[in-house]
C-alpha cells in the first residue's frame, strides 16, 4: 500500500464514526450572498452534495446582502439600515427581489452542474425552493416605518420536511408571504434561527469570510462556550448575521453550532468528518471536560502517549500497566476520541502527589489543555490533603515554571518514588506546593 493509500484509509476510518452519527439528521446551512460569488464556492456545492450522498437532510439558506446593496448603488438609490435592519421602501422591493432571486438561482445553477471533472461527476442533486416562510410586516419602531422589511410568522416545517423526505436539498431565500399576498424582505439571522428551531434541526452551519472567522478565533481554539462567542461578538463592531444566528440557536437549545469559513476548500467537510475540524464548534458548555479514566480509555491513552514515548520524552507504559493504574488516570475527549491524559500518583506517607504521564495528542497541543489537566490534577491533590505536587520532566522545563512549579532535586521526591528514579534518564525534578482547601 503507498503512503497516500494508507494516509486515505487512516482518514477515512477516523470519518467512519461521524458518517454514522450524522446520518439521517438535519443540518441546516447558512451562507451569505458573498460566498456565492468566491471562486470556492463550486468547491463548496461538491462538498454540500456529499453529505446529501451521505444521507444528511440539507436545508441551505442564503442572504443576497452584497448583491442587493450594488443593484441599489447601480439605480442611484440609497440604502436605509436602522437598528441592523434594512428599511425596504415599495420603489426598493423589486430591486431586492430581484438580487435574491439572483443568488437563488446561481446556487441551484450550481447544484445543477453534474460536477463536471470532479469524483461526483454525474451526481446531480434536486434541490427544492419555495413559499416555505410565512411573513409579518416589521411594522414601525422609533417612528420608523420599515415598510416591506418583514420578520417570521411561521415556518412550513412540515413542506420542508416533505421535500427533504423525498430526498431533495431545501434551498431557503429571505423573502416571506403574508397572508394577504405581499412580499417581505426578511433579514438573514432571523430567517435562519427560525429555520432550526422549527425544523428541531440537529446541526447549524454558519459559513462567513475567513476574515471574519480569524476576527472570532481565539489563539488554537476550537471551541467555544456560549459565553465565549458572546464576549467576542460583543467587541466586534459589525457582527456577522449567521454568527449571531449560531448564538441565538445555541442559547436557545441547540446542540452544536459550527461557523467555519466559505473560501477554504475543503473546510466544510473537514469540520464534519475530523476531530479537529477547521472552524469554531459553537456549544452551551465546555464540552471538553476532564474526566476519570475508564478501561475504555487505554486504547486513546496509549495512542496519545507512543509518540512521546517513541521520542524518549515519556517512560514507556504498556497497556497492563495502564488497565491496573486507570483511576488514576485523567484524560479529556472530544467525541470519545481521547486528546489528552494525565496521571496523579499519591505518596500519602510524604503527603505528596506526582503528577505523571501529561501527554497531548499532536493535533491538539497549544491551546491550553495541558494547563487544565495540571489544574484539574492540583485540586484533585488538594482533595485528598496532599501537601504538594512533583513532577519529572526532560524537556517541559519552563513549562512547568510556567504553570507555578519550582525546581527541587531528587533528594525531595518521596522515598518510595525516589527509590524509582532513573538517573540514566536524569530527568528534573520540579514540585509546587498546594494549599489546603
């Protein structure tokens, strides 16, 4: 087998367990009308048409935001935005209209493409549009008369979910019909929070400008609290509509959000299918916790510490020495996968913990876990009345200065752990002393 044959298999058997989990479920996509328009986004359909192949119920909603302000600069016309939401006079409607319809039809003109030179050439998707949103004028606010803007009356949920039924990819624009007959610009972030409550979707996807991903992107971070988007959202002047629907559907109960950038190839697919996607997973809590170690673990731990150990920069352990050592072993996973681990082994006769085996899987280093796992370690220490906490390192010396500890000599560590020392190894000792709780 060649090394990319192989590199595919390992890729693919990692995909395996989120192609499971996300069949059959309903996802729904938000992408701005800028994204229609990169050079990526035929790129972007081929992607969107696998997940339909993967059995993934598609619902795609689109602004035109970009679009609809150029058709009002071309008339000469000028574009009124109070309280982030557009002011739609009668003389704009049919220009606005007119540019959604635009974008409508150049992404249904690329899912109709049959994917020329590409591995899904002939795959050629139905994709659905249609009256699915009931509207409600805006009405007047601070002496305002937003006029045709409109907001959500309801959702068809259940034309929705007869199209997906048949197969289809629902495809969403921002315009609503009241019960009268009238059409009603509707505003992006509020089209597409509606759209997954009422669908109960299990997944929103907010696709933005890579700029503006790098805007929200905390240094390494992949994850973010609710509270954590909203602090970054909160200093950003102009925030981004589907950014704000993530929040809002996020706060009122969904699962899991992602917001991930339009003009990287391949980024949709790798949120989806990796475990260390390529955008922000948007969740109600950490869902990255430190945890107990169970038997189910020793596989994870082992493949997180091999590499050190491979490198001389861990002792080596086999999988009995963990299975007979497991609680005292902590790890943190994301979707099962374990990404880090770390062991406390207690000397309670010198009131003394070591803490042990700290390992980060590769792809996921950099981005504070090792500071967790050493903090959850300490108060764990803390709770048994340990007095203080050592260390052995040959490498993470001022890491570990970093994180508070001081540098000691062998003579320091318990007897029972000195009697095991390697001076071979001639590994630094380092301790930080606890307070009691």
């Amino acid at each position: 087998m060649t090394q990319d044959h192989l590199s595919f298999a390992r890729q693919f058997r990692f995909a395996a367990p989120y192609i499971r989990a996300h069949r059959g479920k309903t996802f729904v996509v938000g992408i701005p009308g800028e994204a229609v328009d990169h050079p990526n986004f035929q790129n972007l359909v081929h992607d969107l048409a696998l997940l339909g192949c993967l059995g993934i119920r598609l619902v795609l909603v689109h602004g035109a935001r970009s679009r609809i302000e150029q058709k009002l600069d071309d008339a000469g016309l000028q574009s009124h935005i109070h309280r982030d939401i557009r002011v739609t006079p009668e003389d704009q409607l049919n220009l606005i209209c007119d540019a959604i319809h635009e974008v409508e039809q150049q992404i249904i003109k690329a899912f109709s493409r049959g994917m020329p030179n590409t591995p899904s050439f002939g795959m050629q998707n139905s994709v659905v549009s249609g009256n699915f949103l009931a509207a409600r004028p805006v009405g007047v606010r601070d002496g305002v008369d937003y006029q045709y803007t409109g907001q959500v009356r309801m959702v068809h949920a259940s034309r929705i979910d007869a199209a997906l039924d048949s197969g289809a990819i629902v495809l969403v624009p921002t315009m609503g019909y009241s019960i009268t007959g009238e059409i009603y610009n509707l505003s992006l972030e509020e089209v597409t929070a509606n759209l997954v409550s009422s669908l109960r979707a299990d997944k929103l996807i907010s696709l933005c400008s890579k700029q503006r991903l790098n805007e929200l992107h905390e240094v390494n971070e992949t994850v973010f609290s609710i509270l954590q988007l909203e602090h970054a959202v909160a200093e950003q002047a102009d925030p981004d509509a589907l950014v704000r629907a993530a929040l809002h559907a996020v706060t009122h109960g969904l699962g899991r959000a992602h917001i991930l950038d339009y003009e990287t190839e391949g980024a949709l697919l790798a949120e989806l299918f990796t475990p260390t996607g390529s955008g922000l997973m948007i969740v109600e809590r950490d869902v990255e916790k430190v945890r107990t170690a169970t038997l189910d673990d020793v596989g994870g731990i082992l493949e997180v510490i091999q590499p050190l150990e491979s490198l001389g920069l861990l002792v080596k352990r086999d999988r009995e020495y963990l299975e007979q050592r497991i609680d005292q072993f902590r790890v943190i996973d994301i979707d099962g996968m374990v990404i880090a681990c770390a062991a406390l082994f207690v000397y309670p006769e010198a009131e003394t913990g070591e803490l042990a085996c700290l390992a980060i899987h590769p792809d996921f280093r950099s981005s504070g876990r090792g500071s967790k796992l050493v903090h959850h370690l300490e108060h764990w220490a803390q709770s048994q009345g340990l007095k203080q906490i050592v260390t052995l390192t040959t490498e993470g010396l001022h890491w570990f200065v970093e994180q508070g500890f001081d540098e000691a000599s062998v003579e320091d560590l318990p007897a029972g752990r000195r009697e095991l020392y390697d001076s071979k190894r001639a590994s630094k000792v380092y301790r930080k002393a606890l307070k009691s709780l």
